[in-house]
C-alpha cells in the first residue's frame, strides 16, 4: 500500500515537460550556442560586455524556447490572428510616430523601445498557416490571393522604414507558407523570371546602370547602392565596398584550417566592420578556416533537415505549413547572412543565427525553436 502513496521523484515529475524537447533539433542548436559563445568571446572580448550580453540573450531565447514548446500548437492556432494584427498595428504606429535612429523609423516606444518588425517573422507564418488551415480541403486561387495580401501589407510597412533585411525574412517566412499550402507553379514561374531577368540586365548594364546620378524606381538611394556595390566593390574600396573586401579577405586569409582561436588579425586588428554582428561569420572563418565553415554549415544543415522532418511528420495542416514556414526561416537567416559576407548577396543586414549579437533577434529565433518543439511534440501525443 505503501508504494501507491509514493510520492514521484524529481525526474518523474520533470519527465512530461521535457518531452516538449527534440532530441536531434536540441543537438543542432546546442552546436550552433556553442560555436556562437566561442565566436563572441573572441570577436567581442574587446568590445564592451558583448560576450557578457551574448550568453545572457542566449539565455533569455532558451528560456522563451522552453515555454514556447509547452503550448500546444491549437493554442497556437488562436494566437495567429490577435499577434499579426498586434504586430501590423504596431508597424503603422511606427509610420506615424516611431523612433528614427540614422535615417530610419524602426522603433516605438511603448515604456520601452521596441522593433515591431521583429514580431511579423513570427505572427506572419502563423497568420498564414490558420488561413490555410480554416480553408483545408478547399482552397480556390482567391485564397491565395488574400494570402498574399496579408503577407505584402507588413512587407511594405517594413520597407517603408526602410529595413530591407528584416522584409527579406518576412517575406521568405509568408512565401514558404503559401508555397507550401500548394501554390501552383503556374502563378511562382512568373515572378521568379522576372527577378532573374532583371538580375541578369542589371550585370550586364551595371555600368551605366550604376554610374552618378542614375536613379532606380521603388529601390532607396542606400538600396541600389548596395547592388551595385556588390557587383564592383573596388569602385569605393575605402568606402561603400569596404565591408565587402573586408569580409572576403578575412575568410580567404582563414585558408584551409584556420588562423587558430583569438588569433585572427583581419578580427582584431578591426578591419572587419562589425565583426560581432553583421560580419561575424567573417570573424569566425579568419580562426576557423574551410573546415570551420563546413562544421558550421553541416551544423545549419542539420538543423534545417531536422525541421523538414518534423515538417512532414506534423499531424495537422497548420502545424505542417508553421514547421515548414519556420525552417526556411533559420535556412534564409543562414544563407542570406554567409551569402552576403561573402560576396555574393548584397549587405541587407541580417544576423547569423545563434552566431551573431542581437537581443531581440535570438529571442525570436528561440520562439521559432519552441514552436518547432511544440509541433514535434504534438505529433509525438498523436501517435501515442
């Protein structure tokens, strides 16, 4: 009789809460922390309570991340439409009356200063997921077309401020939902050989494209700038093109190996502008080298593949299409980020996850974590 007044030991009682946790997801993510504190420590040892801040955000994101995965995804279901329209509400109270910090309005203060953009990467894949969702079984072309009505709205709002980086993220997470939810290839061919078709017309008339005083349509001044800064950065070495040699040179000068720990000079000699932050992954390719970066990006992989995973395994429509639109959210983050360091992309200002300082942007990615978790253990419950 004894045994059945046995009160549960800690382990048992702590057992159904860490059953939010995947095993393979948590492995990727602790390898990514990892390699983000060592980066920090080296990059930013020098540079103010940056390491400091860093470990403090990275756990402030694996606090939120915890929690997050403890609610169930119907819960977070209910959320999709009170978060977008918080979030939209919010940007336009930053066209009206936000903070401007050199030259643009991204911030509001509400008793603390906030980025509202910052929500959007969040509330949009779960706005876009409880669409599809509620129309399951029977989605028409007009579906799509409110779909994408809701995701261009806080695009434009976001480019407006202007913050290209972050539009870039939400645009990606609302594409991969709508992409997802089965939009026909008829209506996606379109748009992408358009963009390739201008894409190839802008490097083939780069000169007279970006010579002084032509003026693109839609683009900021900064924006077309930074086009024609990545297709010909020797024009302003010391200027515009400065963040771009830099970075190149210092991954090029890693070589195969590595330069070694804190021993990067390119890093602490400070050539490389913002070498916490944007540029990070320059900082970490000077130490590290080839086979630091492959560690690196099968570390991003991983993660990315483990995310599809349980984007197929997930046992409903909204939790399939949130999983999916999450994933190629951590995948644009990484590729975008490595892409422009290295020359490739323009500089758009978008952080490498885990990897790069930035209080606001980790605590989203925890978010996206936990919901990945939820999701994962929901399919989990079902199949018991």
């Amino acid at each position: 009789m004894s045994a059945v007044f046995e009160k549960p030991s800690i382990l048992q009682r702590v057992a159904p809460t860490l059953q939010g946790f995947d095993g393979p997801l948590a492995f990727a993510v602790f390898l990514l922390a990892c390699a983000g504190l060592v980066t920090m420590y080296s990059s930013g040892y020098d540079h103010g309570n940056r390491f400091v801040d860093h470990s403090r955000n990275m756990l402030i994101a694996g606090v939120v991340m915890f929690v997050v995965a403890q609610i169930p995804t119907q819960r977070l279901m209910s959320l999709a439409v009170p978060l977008y329209v918080l979030g939209v509400s919010l940007l336009i109270a930053v066209a009206v009356f936000g903070v401007t910090k050199k030259g643009a309005r991204r911030w509001i203060n509400i008793g603390v200063v906030i980025q509202p953009s910052e929500i959007l990467k969040i509330a949009m894949p779960l706005m876009l997921a409880w669409w599809f969702q509620k129309r399951e079984g029977q989605l028409r072309p007009l579906d799509f077309l409110m779909a994408g009505l809701f995701l261009v709205v806080p695009v434009g709002l976001i480019i407006k401020q202007p913050d290209l980086g972050t539009a870039v993220l939400v645009l990606a997470a609302g594409v991969s939902v709508i992409f997802f939810a089965g939009l026909t290839w008829k209506l996606i061919l379109p748009p992408v050989l358009v963009g390739l078709t201008a894409a190839v017309l802008v490097i083939v008339f780069e000169s007279q494209l970006c010579a002084d005083g032509v003026r693109w349509p839609v683009l900021h001044d900064y924006q077309q700038q930074r086009i024609c800064t990545l297709l010909d950065p020797g024009k302003d070495p010391l200027g515009k093109g400065f963040h771009i040699i830099q970075g190149m040179i210092a991954i090029g000068s890693g070589g195969v190996t590595g330069k070694g720990f804190m021993q990067g000079t390119q890093t602490h000699l400070e050539f490389i502008p913002e070498r916490t932050t944007d540029f990070i992954f320059a900082a970490y390719s000077e130490e590290f080298g080839l086979i630091g970066n492959l560690c690196l990006i099968g570390s991003f992989l991983f993660l990315v593949l483990r995310g599809l995973a349980i984007t197929l395994e997930a046992s409903t429509l909204f939790s399939r299409l949130l999983a999916g639109a999450i994933t190629m959210i951590f995948f644009t983050y990484a590729f975008v980020n490595m892409g422009m360091v290295s020359g490739i992309l323009p500089v758009v200002g978008v952080p490498l996850p885990f990897i790069s300082y930035g209080g606001t942007a980790m605590v989203t990615l925890g978010m996206g974590l936990g919901i990945l978790m939820s999701i994962a253990k929901g399919k989990r419950l079902v199949q018991s």
